[in-house]
C-alpha cells in the first residue's frame, strides 16, 4: 500500500469522524483513522494471543486426561457453587 490510500465510509461514519475533530479530540481526519486502525490491530492482537492461551491451557488438559490425572465431573457441584456465588453476588449489591 501507498503512503497514502483512499476510502469510502459510510456518512454516519464520516460525521463520526468529523465529530472527532471539531471537538478537537483529534487535529484531523487521518488521525482518527490511524488510532481507529491502531487499536483494531492491538483488538485482534489480544485476541490472538488469548486464542493461543487457550490453545495451550486445552493442550494441558488432554494431557492429563491421557495420563489419567482428570477426575469425573460433577455438575450437581458445579452448579452448587454456580448458585452459591450468584447468591454472594446479589447479597453485595
């Protein structure tokens, strides 16, 4: 890509934009643009990263289910313990 590029938005987009400046958040289009484009690639950059952790933690798991470290599961406690945190939850607010 060019130094420079050209795009269409669509005009709520644009008033967004022109928003922007006018209250002089930002000292021109291209600069809320750029930081519109910098923080779409940190988003999926954190996105990727937390994909491979729980990529890892999966691996982790069938691991130990191969060597037979896993326990059964049991959702009556699951769900026991589901229940008493919602309840400690609504009691704090």
């Amino acid at each position: 890509m060019s130094d420079s590029a050209s795009v269409s938005i669509p005009s709520d987009l644009e008033q967004f934009v022109n928003d922007q400046v006018a209250t002089g958040a930002y000292t021109n289009a291209e600069h809320v643009v750029r930081e519109a484009l910098e923080r779409l690639r940190e988003r999926d950059r954190s996105r990727a990263t937390r994909i491979e952790e729980l990529r890892q933690q999966i691996q982790i798991g069938i691991d130990q289910a191969d060597r037979g470290e896993c326990t059964p599961l049991d959702i009556d406690a699951i769900k026991q313990k589901a229940r008493a945190t919602w309840t400690e939850r609504q009691a704090s607010q």
